[in-house]
C-alpha cells in the first residue's frame, strides 16, 4: 500500500503560499513517513519550492489549481463556482483516494460547506465540528465546537459530545470525561439548547460530566469541553489573547527595575517555557469531525510555525484512523441512544434529522 498523502490548500489564509509552502517543506524534511500534495498556482509554487535546498521531491507533488477563494467570499457562493480553486482540488484529493487527509488556511466557511459537499458527513451526523486541544492545567482538553456551527440544536450538541468522546478516546484517554460548556454548573442554568442537551447527555453511554464553566475547563476538570461554535471561538480566541497579555505584563515587570530585572534574568528560562507552553501556534489546528475523511483548518493569520502544527494534527488524525473510529463507535453509540431518546421531540428542543 502507498503512503498515505496529506493535501495542502497551497493558496489560503492571511499569507497564502509564502508562509505555507516553507512551513509545508520544513514539515516534510523533519518527518520522514511524510508526503505532501501541495495544491495552487503551480508556476507560484515552483518558484517558493526553487528557492529552499535539499526538498526530497519523492515524497512531494504539485497540483495545479488556478482559482483561489478569498478569505471574505460567502460559503453559498463557493459551492457554484470556482471549481479549479485550491481550497476544492485539496478535497477532491481526499474524496478521490489520492489523499488522505487536507489541510487549510483559507476561508472556514467555504473549507466547511465544500467538505460537506464533496467529501460528506459520517452517518448519524448532522454537521461537522471544529475540534482542537486546549491547554488546561492538567493537560489538553479538547474543545469543540470552535466556529462552523454558530447555532445549534440540542441534537447536534449532543452529537458533538459524543464524536469527542470519541476522539479523546483515540488520544490514549478510556473513559474521557465530557462536558457542556455553560454559564453555571446548575442544572437551572444555560439556555434551552443547552439543557435540553444535557438531558439526552445524561442517558447517553459516555462519560457525561454535566455542566461546566470556563474556570473550571482551564482548571483542568474535563476532557472534552462541548459548545456551540459562537461560544466556542469567542473561548478560544479569548483565551489566546489573555495568554499573550499575561507574557506581555509579566516580561514588562520584569524589566520596572535594576532589582526585577535581575530577577528576571534568573526567571527567563521559565518564562520562555511557559511562552512555549500556551503559545498559540503549538495548538494549532482544528480537526472537522464528523465527515468521510480528514480536513484540517488552520488558523488563516497563522504563521510558518502554525501552520506546522495543524499539518502535524493531519498526521496524528491519520495516525489514528480518526474517521475510521467515529464510523465505528458513533454506529453503535448514536443508534442506541436515538433509540433511548425517542420520542423526545419536546426534550431535545427541536432535534433536526440527521444526513
């Protein structure tokens, strides 16, 4: 069997193939089981690739892709037209056997509707989320969903909890504890979604938690933290921002006086540790779970060091067969509990059929 590929939308995000195909190549020569297709405007492409030494060209190819969707272009747009765009020939790839798995800087809303139109949901699932690792004080807790649904059912949160559970469970966790993401850990708390969720959670087999706040996910007290997308990017980007403030006013303490900057000269080592530790860049990238194949959207104001990182979660998620498991367990663990939870109609807070 050849090596599995990973294909590269060689034209997206903030900084298009200037910042993707350095950051695609220094991936590829630090990983050796690595092959990548990198999609885009060949004669571009060719002239980055000319300009970096020693690229192994047997574990590289380019396809050619003349189109390019903006990053301010509407998803309905997308799905009538370009059709030799990189953002579509990346997932055609995938849909057609000739890759495995996508990578994407470009556009979210357009990354997310032509995934769901050429490469189609698992059974069972209604819509894709957008997963990534969080750090916490225990360790990374996955959080999803991060933006592609801003509004959702109580069925598709439902769904999104259990394709977390599922995928912690790929990362080496047995039983990951799983939450909802809520305004109080009441149960008189949260919204009608998010209640009525709780209540298809609480009889479904997975290690429901119930409810948590966002103190308690940095806390480290969850695994899986469940939400809509408009929570959820508000949540993560949020959290970037604090990150980047608290290094900011901890280095300029540092430097108020003789006495603090020489204690600061002890203290940088961990400071540059800690920096490493919650920097952005290290988590980036986010799986689309729930679809017949892996994409990955990166951060579209990543740089070269993001971007490696979400191309390193591509891996992981091939590593781990990733949709192969959802298939599996979301079979078993879906089926059984629509059979629990019929006739919840009233419950569920307008559960909406699944694909």
């Amino acid at each position: 069997m050849s090596a599995p590929v990973i294909a590269i939308d060689a034209m997206g995000g903030d900084f298009g193939p200037h910042c993707i195909v350095p950051a695609s190549l220094r991936c590829l020569a630090e990983t050796p089981s690595l092959h990548l297709a990198l999609v885009g405007q060949s004669s571009i492409l060719k002239e980055i690739i000319a300009l970096i030494p020693g690229v192994d060209y047997s574990r590289l190819q380019i396809v050619d892709a003349d189109e390019v969707i903006g990053m301010d272009e509407r998803p309905a747009q997308v799905l009538r037209s370009k059709p030799r765009a990189s953002m579509r020939i990346a997932l055609e790839l995938v849909r057609d056997g000739k890759a495995q798995a996508c990578v994407s800087a470009g556009n979210t809303g357009a990354l997310m509707a032509l995934a769901r139109q050429i490469l189609k949901t698992l059974p069972g699932v209604d819509r894709p989320a957008m997963m990534t690792a969080i750090p916490t004080l225990e360790g990374p807790c996955l959080l999803l969903d991060l933006g592609a649904n801003v509004d959702c059912t109580a069925e598709q949160l439902y769904q999104f909890a259990v394709m977390g559970s599922v995928a912690a469970q790929s990362f080496g966790i047995d039983q990951p504890r799983v939450s909802l993401l809520n305004i109080g850990t009441e149960e008189i708390k949260g919204n009608q979604q998010v209640k009525a969720a709780a209540g298809l959670l609480q009889r479904a087999d997975i290690n429901y938690q119930g409810f948590i706040e966002g103190d308690g996910l940095f806390r480290g007290e969850t695994d899986v933290a469940v939400c809509d997308g408009f929570v959820g990017n508000i949540l993560l980007k949020s959290s970037e921002g604090l990150a980047h403030m608290v290094a900011v006013r901890v280095e300029a303490l540092f430097r108020r006086s003789l006495v603090s900057r020489l204690v600061g000269v002890l203290a940088l080592p961990l400071l540059r540790q800690l920096r490493s530790d919650l920097r952005p860049a290290r988590y980036n990238g986010a799986s689309f779970l729930g679809l017949q194949g892996i994409v990955v959207k990166s951060h579209g104001g990543a740089g070269a060091e993001g971007f490696r990182s979400a191309i390193l979660r591509a891996a992981t998620d091939l590593e781990h067969n990733l949709p192969q498991r959802l298939h599996s367990q979301l079979e078993h663990l879906l089926v059984t509990d629509r059979s629990i939870n019929a006739g919840d109609d009233v419950t569920t807070g307008g559960r909406s059929p699944s694909n």
